[in-house]
C-alpha cells in the first residue's frame, strides 16, 4: 500500500481503503432486562449500531483518507474522552451508581486490565491504515477463537468437544478471505490479529480478577477507572513514537480547523459506543447484544464498501460470511453446553 496522503487531502479522496476497530467491548453486567416500549428500545439499538459504525468509519478515515497518521495518539484521545464523559455520566447523570475501588491490590488489577486494553486498541487503530473494514471486521469476528484459547492456556477451562469443532468455520472462512483479500497487507494483517487476541485476552483476565467479592465493578465504572489509567500508559508511547504529535496537531489544526470537528466528534462517538452498548444490554439482553454484534459486523462492512468503494471478491466476501456463521455456530454450542452442564 502506498504512503497515506498529506493533510491537505481532503475528504474521501484516496481510492484505497483502510479499516478500524472498535473501542471497547465490555459486556454491561448491569439489572436485569428492563421492558421498554419498542420504539424506545429501537433507538436504543439504533444509536448503539450508528455508534459502533461510526467511529469505525471516522476512525478510518482519518487514519487513512485524512492522512492522520498518529493512531497511538488518536487512541489516547478516545481515552480522555471516556474518562470526561464517564465521570460526567456517572458522578453527575447517575446512568449507574458509583462505584469505588476498594484496594490498591485491585487498583493494581484494573491497571493490568489497561495496558492489555492499550495494546488491543493500538494495535486496532493501526490497522486502519492498512486494512479494508470489512476484512477487519471479519478478523474481529475470530475473537471467540482466541477467548477460548486464552481461557484454556490461562484458566485450563476445557470446553465440549462441539464447541471447539464450532471454531473450525470461523478460521476457515478467515483463511479464505485473507487468500483473496484484494487490498491484503501483511503488517496490517498481524496488528488487526493482535488487536483481536489482545480483546480476548482482556476478556478472560478481566473475568479472573475482578470476580472476588468487592471487587466486582459495574462496566460503566471499570470504564471510568480503565479510561484514564490508558491515557496514562499512552502519554508516553505516542511521545516516544510519534514525536512531538500535539503540536504538529495543533499546526495543522491552524491549516485545516476541519481536524477539529473531526477529532473532537471521533473521540466522543468513541465514547457512545460503550454507553449504548450497556443501554442495549438494559433494554434487552445480553444475548441479544450479542446477535446484534454478529450483524454489525456485516452492517459495517457492507457500509463501509459503499461508502468507501474498496474491491470486493466473491471469495472474499463467501469467507467473511463462513466467519460470521461459525460465530453464530459457536455461540448456540456454548449455550448448549451451558444448558447441558447445569
């Protein structure tokens, strides 16, 4: 792929797309499901999708078509912002209540939570510049395949044969959308992965330590903590690795004011993502959350090759289908499981 275009390119001009990745993935473990009018829960579901597209698409375009070249950076932007609206939403709007942390030993814990975090988003921000979204998102959608690697490797958690056997379609049908992935790139190919074992992993050891009596925290308020200690962890790496980044921002800024808009509105939609996502949990169930993220996958790529006009294979296209199935596929194995052993 060729060098990402200069700041002076301006919107959609560059022919070859990139992909992106979502912020954070936590599943809300707040009450029970709460019955509200369908037209409430509609919207609900709506803003949830629009949410997660979005900042998939921003994200993408400003680290490829923009020319933003700083994704360590932008990362650490979507941090500050979650940590503004977080303390904003939750000391002030009071969506949940506060919660605290108990102890430096969990301090400790939910500092560990946020360099894994780090580093899975990091690495799904880079990959924006390299990778279509629809083939990023069909990476992403192998999350389960790491989880329950990780969950063995970590935890010696075995599974039924059935559910394991359910994982085969999902690498399958990324074997087979990587053979014929037009704008295929080997770097981006290798961080998108990392950025999905680095989701997976997050997964498995936020469930080993925040599981003590205590020290169990809302998702809204594990947010709240994880957000700014991320910022933390990144200060430093994007000035180490992408120099002096807020001033030339700043510069540019006086160039192109438009950078603004779109950073401010990128960092905040970034923060819509995990609110919705427990909104979406609220209003329905986490298993519908969960088929609902299924869908997404599809929804963003689709959108994203209309938008964006990056060339597509029938191949290529069949393997992010076997991907999603075999997701769809695991899933009712896990739940089969579940039912079967209790």
């Amino acid at each position: 792929m060729g060098e990402a275009p200069t700041w002076a390119t301006r919107r959609l001009s560059n022919p070859n797309p990139t992909s992106s990745d979502h912020i954070l993935d936590f599943q809300a473990a707040g009450p029970p499901a709460v019955r509200s009018p369908a037209i409430s829960t509609a919207l609900i579901v709506l803003s949830w999708y629009l949410s997660n597209i979005g900042v998939l698409l921003l994200n993408k375009y400003l680290l490829s078509f923009y020319g933003f070249r700083f994704p360590i950076f932008l990362t650490m932007l979507h941090m500050l912002s979650c940590s503004f609206y977080s303390y904003l939403s939750i000391l002030f709007l009071k969506i949940v209540p506060a919660q605290q942390i108990q102890s430096r030993r969990q301090f400790l814990k939910i500092l560990a939570l946020s360099a894994i975090f780090c580093f899975s988003v990091v690495c799904g921000n880079t990959s924006l510049r390299y990778l279509p979204v629809s083939f990023n998102q069909a990476i992403g959608a192998t999350t389960p395949f790491f989880t329950a690697i990780f969950a063995f490797l970590i935890t010696c958690k075995r599974e039924p044969a059935g559910v394991y056997f359910a994982l085969l379609p999902v690498v399958f049908g990324i074997v087979l959308a990587s053979n014929s992935e037009p704008l295929f790139h080997f770097f981006g190919f290798l961080v998108c992965v990392g950025s999905t074992a680095g989701r997976a992993l997050k997964s498995v050891v936020q469930g080993i330590l925040l599981t003590a009596e205590g020290e169990k925290l809302h998702s809204m308020n594990l947010l709240r903590f994880m957000a700014p200690m991320a910022a933390g962890i990144l200060l430093p790496v994007t000035l180490y690795v992408e120099g002096n980044v807020a001033g030339i921002t700043a510069e540019k800024a006086r160039e192109d004011p438009w950078i603004l808009f779109l950073l401010v509105g990128n960092a905040t939609v970034a923060y819509l993502v995990n609110l919705t996502n427990f909104l979406v949990t609220k209003h329905t169930s986490a298993l519908t959350l969960q088929v609902l993220g299924n869908a997404k996958a599809a929804v963003a790529a689709v959108v994203s090759i209309l938008i964006f006009r990056n060339p597509v294979t029938v191949m290529g296209m069949a393997g992010f289908s076997v991907t999603v199935m075999g997701v769809v596929i695991y899933g009712e194995a896990k739940k089969r499981s579940k039912i079967t052993t209790h």
